[in-house]
C-alpha cells in the first residue's frame, strides 16, 4: 500500500524514555474505510504510537494524515483535521451531564473558541443549539439518551466507554484510534460498542484499534498489525498473524511456536 492510499502513514518514527526505545517503527499505513487492529505484548509500545500520532507524546519522524502532515502539531488541531482517539481509561468529567460531556467534545462549542466571546447573543444560542442537536443525535444513536441528564461518573463502566465513543464522534471524524474499548465493558455492552464501530466502518469510517481480547481481534478486523519491543513485527490477515512464527515467539517466547504445534496435535 503506497502513502497515496492510506488515510495515515507513520514513517521512521522513534521515541525513548531515558536508555529504553518505547517506539520504533520504520513504516505503518492504515488504509481508509477499514478496521485495522494492532496488537503485541504488554509493554511493546502500542499506547505510545497512539499518544505520538495524536499529538500527546513528541516523537522523532514522519506523520501523514489525509495525506498532509501532523507530526508536531497540537491534538486539537489533529481533531480538527479528523483523527480522534479514545482512551482505555475513559474521561469523561464524572461531575458533569452526559449531555454536558459531548457538548464540551464539541469543538463548534463557542466557549472553545477566543471568538466566542465577542459573537452576538444570537449567534452564541445558534451554534449551541446545533452542538446540543448533534449530541442528541449521538446519544440517540448509542442508546444513551435515557441517560443525558446523569451524572458521567455514575455510568457502568461500558456505558463510560460508548459515551467516549460518542463523544470522539462530535469531531465528525474520518479516522478513530480505539485504545482497549472492550476494558472493564460487561459481554453484552462490549458487543454493543462492536456493532456500532462495525456499522461506522460500513459508513465509511476508519479505526485502529489496540485490544488484548483476540476472539475480538479476530472477529472484527481486517488487517492486523503485531508490535513487540516498539517494532513491528508482523501485518497481515488476522489468519495469517494468528499463525506467524514471530508472533507466537513474542506472546509465548521463543520455544512458543512448539508450544502451539503440541497443543494442536493435541486436539486432533
């Protein structure tokens, strides 16, 4: 795939805390309009790439999205452009509405912007009357409406995770970067927010998304991309990663691949 067709291209990107190279990562693209996992170890750097292409970890390299550079700028403005993120601990300001969370996403919200100090009154009451219908869109939309007027902190903890989704989408964005959605979600939740991200895809949504669960990874991407030690290691089908020697090396270590052939021969 040339940088022409991905959505977001890494190129020679590295970073490292003190002696330890977190991230190093010769070249990644994620083409548009898919679901594309990337998964590895604990500690192969996979947080940190996402922190280094949403502008919250500086790092050494080459950052293209929708084929224009955003190495270095502000995460607002990479929302702006339309890369989102979600985090696995979610972020929402728990004293707060729900409805309050996604209208403060709003990035049309006019307390967000030096220029909405000196609009008139009217036009202040019109903009916020569209971020307020937009995020009753969203909330209808992830069955959450029941629940605008609620505290954010008293939602479960998969109820936190959609209204993070939901608030990642007042950006009107082109690509999502999901870090552990399915962390702290009950089953029937989880497979919840699987369904809305895969009827976002059909529309015409991207997603990388880093999750431990494999029979998620599994099921909902297309392309998976492997990490360990802050490289990438393997990208493939999920059928072919599942079977690549490499990664079974660095998820059971090095005698790990007749660990996997005796527990096959095993079954049959």
């Amino acid at each position: 795939m040339t940088s022409s067709e991905a959505i977001l291209t890494v190129r020679s990107v590295r970073k490292a805390f003190g002696g330890v190279v977190a991230v190093n990562v010769e070249r990644l693209g994620v083409e548009p309009g898919r679901i594309t996992s990337l998964i590895g170890p604990n500690g192969a750097g996979k947080t940190t790439l996402f922190d280094i292409v949403t502008g919250f970890v500086a790092a050494d390299g080459e950052i293209l999205f929708n084929g224009l550079p955003i190495h270095g700028k502000p995460t607002h403005a990479i929302a702006r452009q339309g890369l989102v993120r979600t985090f696995q601990l979610t972020r929402a300001l728990g004293r707060m509405s729900v409805l309050e969370n996604m209208m403060l996403a709003s990035p049309d919200q006019p307390a967000e912007r030096l220029g909405g100090l000196v609009r008139s009154a009217f036009k202040v009451r019109e903009l916020e009357t569209d971020v307020r219908a937009r995020a009753g869109e969203l909330l209808e939309r992830f069955n959450l409406t029941h629940l605008s007027d609620e505290y954010a902190g008293r939602l479960s903890g998969g109820q936190k995770k959609l209204l993070e989704l939901a608030r990642a989408l007042m950006n009107r964005p082109r690509m999502v970067l999901l870090d552990e959605p399915m962390a702290g979600v009950n089953p029937a939740l989880g497979e919840q927010l699987l369904s809305y991200v895969q009827e976002l895809r059909d529309e015409g949504m991207t997603f990388l998304l880093v999750e431990h669960d494999m029979d998620v990874i599994m099921r909902v991407s297309e392309r998976v991309v492997v990490m360990s030690d802050g490289k990438i290691i393997a990208d493939g089908t999920p059928g072919a990663v599942r079977t690549d020697p490499a990664v079974i090396t660095a998820y059971l270590g090095e005698h790990g691949a007749e660990v996997v052939a005796s527990v096959e021969e095993d079954e049959r």
